[in-house]
C-alpha cells in the first residue's frame, strides 16, 4: 500500500454530496472536479465528451473552481491533426489543508496533509509510558501548533485537526478514557484543544480510521461486512457494514487486544488485567522474548516490520503461540460478524510466512461455521489510513461548501 507521503491521491467520492440534499448543478460541479483530481489529462473538451455535459456547464463550472483556487489551467495539449489545442485543468490540492495527530507506538506523529493526501509538513516526540494526562495534551497542543507555524502552511487554508487515538475514546464527548500506553492517561478532555487552538478538531479511533481509509482506497471492501484487524503493538479491530464503519458511542468496540483469552495461567496486560490476547500475541508482549534471542529487535512497528522481514522464523519465542491465538482470535471474531471481507494489517502480517500460517489456522478453524467464501488479505500501511480517517470529516465538509455551485 502506497505511503502517504508519496503519491497523491483524491479519495473523496464523485458526488461529495451524496446523502444529503443537493442540486444537480452541484452534482455536476462535484464530478467535474473528479474527473480533474483523478484522471491524468483533463480539458473542458473531454469534460463535455466525457461527462455528456454542455460546454456552457462545464465552461460555469471550471471558471468557478478556477476562481476558488481549487483548479488552474496549464499547458495545451493537441487533440490530433484538426481542432485546436486544449488547456490542460490541474486540480491545486494545496488549496486546503488539516492537521492530523497519530499515535506509533509511544511515539505522537502530527501532519499537515492537503486534499491529495500529500504530507507538507511533519512534527513528532516520543512521550514516556509513565506520562498523565495533562503532560500529553500538552504535547500533541505542541506538536501542532509548531505544524502550523511551518513555512509551507503560507498558502494553504488549514480546516482544522483530526485526532487518530489508541484505546477507549469517547467520540461524543471528546474524552479519551484511557489508553494502555500511557498508564497515567485516563478521562482526557480533547475538547480544550478546540478552545485553546481555534480551530474544529474531529476525533475519531485509530482503527476506524485505517478503516474509513481502506473503505475509499479499495471500493469493493464496501460490499458487504468488512472487518479489519490490526496486529502490531497493540490488536484491535473495526468493522464496516456497506461502507459504513460502525462506531460505538463509547469508544469501546473493537478493544479485542484486551479479549480474556487465558484467565487461569495469564500474564498480567499493560491495562491492568490477567490473560488478555495481547499478552500472548501483542508485539509488546513477544518484544522481551524476542529481544533475548535478538538484542536489535525495535519496538517501532515499521522498524520492526524490516527487523521481521529478514529474521529467521523458527527463532522468534513466542510466535507459533501468538499465531494460534490470532487464529483463535479471528475466528470468534468471524462468528461474530460473518464478513465478506477479512483485511489484516501490521508488521507481523507483512511477513508471507506469518500471513499464510495465520490463514491457514483461521480457515481449519471455521470449516464448521464457514457458509460463504469470506476474503482474508493482508495489506502493508503505514500512516495513510490514519490521516485520511481523521481528516475526511473536515474536508468533505469545506468540500461541499465548494463544490455546491454558484453559476446559474
């Protein structure tokens, strides 16, 4: 899966305007758009070909995308040995922008992301396991705030930030309750951001962001019951039903990582509790024994995700226990949800060998339960989906404001 930082992308649908009420010139203006942000070679002409729109239209249209400086003009192109050369529309994806905060382990990320997903700027720190609450809405307060300052911001209309957070969040209220990184982080107020910055901040769990992302990224996971699972320094999993992601008011669903798989002879879990599926499958859990073997193994998904990738199989302690209890994991989780869609992502998942074990054990699982073909993948992200999924909100929103036409 492509970085963020590399390769932009326009995400956001056809018709922003979908679902709510709008006019059909506003529809018209949202697909013009489109077809500038997506496709490579774009004029008015092959808007009017393309679209089976009249010239007038789209000539109202590109002329008020052109004045919001969502679209400019570039060079011509030849249409062949007759007609007269066309200009070229080139989307200006640095027209918008928003600030997205992320959490690596217990690393806090902040971004500056345009509309094409492209990252302008980037700040982060690592915050101590023993930090409370006020120390790390300090940080992330920092952390953005110097996003905002950057040079780069000069041009670009920021909308406002999107938190991608670990653990229990409260959505409605904008409390995160608790997360197992920080033992002394409970009932953080996120709202004080909003006050203190001056700007709309939209939260939203990490995992159903990744999951809003792979939802737009791949558009036929939205057929259907897709459920995604995150294996990496922490599990946790999300669920879409028809390209909805279901969020729970309270920000609880999803915690499976902390699933009392063994409550007899368990290890005690960084969240307090004895037996939890982290304790034998979470990379937290295996690091130590892992480490004992090899003393370099890092604790940073993506640097271990290259640790693992070369490491010899057989001599990782702990990883044929973490793979049968992920397959235990999947398994109930399928008897939950009955998805057509399976999607697994993390550092252990990367790894061909893990990913084919893993199906395997899940599918011998399920033959009893299984009444249709269910499509189990792996897929390799970094912070896309966490950008994207916090982010999306706030420009579908300012979107909409733009793409609703004015021309009459």
């Amino acid at each position: 899966m492509e970085s963020a930082t590399n390769t932009p992308r326009y995400l956001f649908r056809r018709n922003v305007h979908a679902g709510i009420s709008h006019r059909v010139k506003d529809r018209e203006k949202s697909n013009v758009f489109y077809s500038i942000a997506t496709e490579p070679v774009v004029t008015r002409k092959s808007i009017v070909r393309e679209r089976n729109m009249r010239p007038t239209t789209v000539s109202s249209v590109v002329n008020e995308l052109i004045r919001d400086r969502l679209v400019v003009e570039g060079d011509t192109t030849s249409p062949g040995r007759k007609g007269r050369p066309e200009t070229r529309l080139h989307p200006l994806f640095g027209r918008l922008g928003a600030v997205a905060v992320f959490v690596v382990s217990r690393q806090i990320h902040a971004v500056l992301v345009d509309i094409g997903q492209t990252v302008l700027a980037h700040r982060s720190v690592e915050v101590h396991k023993d930090s409370t609450s006020d120390h790390v809405l300090t940080e992330i307060r920092n952390l953005i705030l110097s996003v905002l300052q950057d040079p780069c911001r000069h041009d670009i209309e920021v909308l406002g930030i999107g938190l991608s957070l670990p653990g229990n969040l409260d959505v409605r209220h904008g409390v995160w309750l608790k997360s197992t990184r920080w033992t002394g982080l409970y009932s953080l107020s996120l709202k004080r951001l909003e006050t203190e910055i001056g700007m709309p901040v939209h939260y939203i769990k990490n995992l159903d962001a990744e999951c809003v992302y792979i939802l737009r990224r791949y558009p036929e996971l939205s057929r259907g019951g897709t459920l995604l699972i995150h294996w990496g320094y922490g599990i946790g999993a999300s669920y879409a039903d028809r390209g909805t992601v279901l969020h729970a008011n309270a920000g609880l669903f999803g915690e499976i990582g902390h699933w009392c798989v063994d409550p007899a002879g368990g290890s005690r879990c960084v969240c307090g509790d004895v037996g939890c599926l982290e304790t034998r499958a979470a990379l937290w859990a295996l690091l130590p024994g892992i480490r004992s073997r090899f003393p370099e193994a890092p604790e940073l998904e993506d640097e271990f995700g290259r640790f693992l990738a070369r490491a010899p199989m057989r001599e990782l302690p702990g990883l044929p226990v973490a793979i049968e209890y992920m397959a235990t994991a999947l398994r109930n989780l399928y008897q939950l949800f009955y998805p057509d869609n399976i999607v697994l992502y993390g550092p252990f998942t990367e790894r061909r060998e893990i990913f084919t074990a893993l199906s395997r054990a899940f599918h011998e699982n399920i033959v009893q339960f299984n009444r249709r073909d269910t499509s189990l993948r792996a897929y390799k992200m970094k912070s896309e989906g966490e950008i994207f999924g916090c982010t999306s909100e706030l420009f579908r929103h300012s979107l909409r404001r733009f793409l609703s036409a004015d021309w009459s």
